[in-house]
C-alpha cells in the first residue's frame, strides 16, 4: 500500500494519537535546540529522536538502523511514536524536511488537518553556508567549495554528479531550499494562516527564551514553564572529505577502504565504542571551526535572494529586508 494510500485508508481507523503541531524546517535553524527545549516541557510530548521524516519519507536515508531508532514505515508505528503521550499534553515533531519536501503538507493535512505548523527561516546567504557545511560533515555533499556547490545544481537536476553517499540528492539543489513564500503558502493553502507560526531565526539566536515562549503561547501551554535553553549542532568545517570519509566507513564496518582491518575493528570492537572512538576523532582531527566566508560570494547570494526576501517581507508583513541588511546592498 503506498503511503498515501494508507493515510487515507488508515486515518478514520487509527489507533493512537496524532500529533498536534509539527516544527516543518528549515535546516539549520535551531531546530534541534528547540527541539530539546519543547520536550522538557511538562505539557509537551515528542518522541526520542528528532527527524521522524514520516511525511516525507522519500527524502529520507534508507538504510539498516538500530531498532531504538528506526524510522517508521507505516501509520501505526507513526503514531506508536506518540503512545506514551499523557492526554493533557500536546504532541508535536520536528523534521526539518517537512519544509522543503513539496508532498509532506498534504500529508500532514490528510492525517492531522487541525494541526498547527511553525516554520523557522534564515538569512539566505548565511543559510546556504551553513546548510552546505553540514552537507560535507554528514557525507551529503563532498564539493567543499561553496561557489563550485551551486554550479553542480544543473547537473544534479539531471542526476550527474551525485556524491556516493548522498542518500537525499534533492537537499544539493539549494536553490529549492530559499523558495520561502512557495513552501510556506502550501501550509498556508491547507491550514490557514492562524495556524501557522513563522519565526526568524537570527531571533530565535538573539533569544532562545523569548522565542520559545511565543511558540508556547501559540501551542497554548503554559509560558510561564522555566525554559533551559540549548546549544546544539553548531556549523563545523570539515578540514578532509576524504579522511571524513575514512573514518566513518571504519565506524560502520563498510564501505571503501581496507577490508581486512574494518572487518577486524568490527569484530571486536561493539558499535558504541566504535561510535565512540568515531564522534571522538571527528571532534579533534576531522572537523575545525568555519572559516570566515567569502565575503564576495555571500554578496552575489544576497543579490541573487533579494526578490525571495522582497516576497518574504511582504508576506510576513515584516521588514526583513532591513533586518538583514539587503536594503544595503
């Protein structure tokens, strides 16, 4: 049955509770900060993990998993997630992709069409940088140019010039990633507007508290709960795609490299330790702060957004071109 199908066949006979709001994106944007600080609130219930991709499962990494983390396939291990959620509480999720994935709207829709949406977005420019630096630090991308990483766009349309282990090749198009006012009116067209909570994330930066507290008024919880505020997956520079590489195909005992050694280290030594010893090398050889930006091509970005961010403004009744410094430019 394919998902949709199911949706449709399984929402009127569901068993289990569905979630009342869902974080939809963007990348890069404190989603996982916020993430952790909704679910030490009392009055909220998220699952264990982040990223449930369940609306937009064709965006996400197919591959064997720990069963503790496995990503569900049908409805009812969806809503499994959410099993243990007290009935006063509000049940939410956070998968960034829900964004930026063009069919996960309409399915949040046919499942849970009361549910209430935030989105967080970012500056272009700085967001691009960002987003392409994660890119290199989980095996998505491997060009570690920027300006040569968006020249790959045309090709990649066409399937070229796909990295071996880009799992999501549709995140290296990252132009789609700035198209804002068309990804939010998709929301807009099935929810409204009053269920829609749009948030900027150099706020979210200045004051986690501050915009944790509005989103809890939106959910309509208690804001006066203490808020713990949280630093989590900062922008890291990958110092060698390839040593990178390395690394991670000894931790997961496949993959290039040499056969005999990984199969030795994986025979006797348990996944954790492995996992370990790999998030251990990461931090200290593999990845180092970012560099300071090519001021240049951030320019030729923020001349190149500034229509997008023209049509953000307008839509937000809120003057983002100021704030981001475009009316500079």
């Amino acid at each position: 049955m394919s998902a949709s199908a199911e949706l449709s066949d399984g929402s009127r006979a569901q068993t289990g509770r569905a979630p009342d709001f869902y974080v939809v994106g963007q990348y890069k944007c404190g989603t996982t900060a916020l993430y952790e600080m909704l679910r030490g609130h009392p009055q909220i219930f998220m699952p264990r993990f982040k990223e449930v991709w369940f609306h937009s499962r064709e965006m996400r990494v197919h591959r064997k998993q720990l069963r503790r983390n496995r990503r569900p396939e049908t409805l009812q291990e969806y809503l499994s997630l959410f099993a243990a959620a007290r009935p006063e509480q509000r049940i939410g999720e956070t998968t960034p992709s829900y964004l930026l994935c063009a069919a996960a709207a309409g399915r949040i829709a046919e499942l849970t069409p009361d549910a209430r949406i935030v989105a967080i977005l970012r500056e272009p420019a700085s967001y691009l940088r960002s987003f392409h630096l994660q890119c290199l630090s989980n095996y998505t991308e491997t060009e570690k140019d920027l300006r040569k990483a968006l020249a790959l766009e045309g090709p990649r349309r066409e399937g070229k010039r796909i990295p071996p282990h880009a799992a999501r090749p549709a995140e290296l198009l990252y132009s789609d990633h700035l198209r804002y006012v068309q990804q939010l009116r998709r929301y807009e067209t099935l929810f409204g507007r009053e269920r829609m909570l749009v948030l900027i994330y150099e706020d979210f930066r200045a004051d986690n508290a501050a915009t944790v507290r509005e989103i809890l008024r939106f959910l309509e919880v208690d804001e006066s709960h203490p808020i713990e505020t949280v630093e989590a997956n900062p922008t890291v520079r990958v110092r060698s795609t390839r040593l990178n590489e390395l690394a991670r195909s000894v931790y997961m005992g496949r993959g290039r490299g040499p056969r005999a050694a990984k199969g030795a280290i994986k025979a006797i030594a348990p996944r954790s330790v492995r996992k370990r010893a790999f998030s251990a090398t990461q931090r200290h050889v593999l990845l180092g702060a970012p560099r300071p930006p090519d001021e240049q091509l951030m320019l030729e970005l923020r001349r190149r957004s500034k229509d997008e961010v023209v049509a953000l403004s307008e839509y937000l009744d809120r003057d983002l071109v100021s704030f981001w410094g475009y009316d500079e430019l």
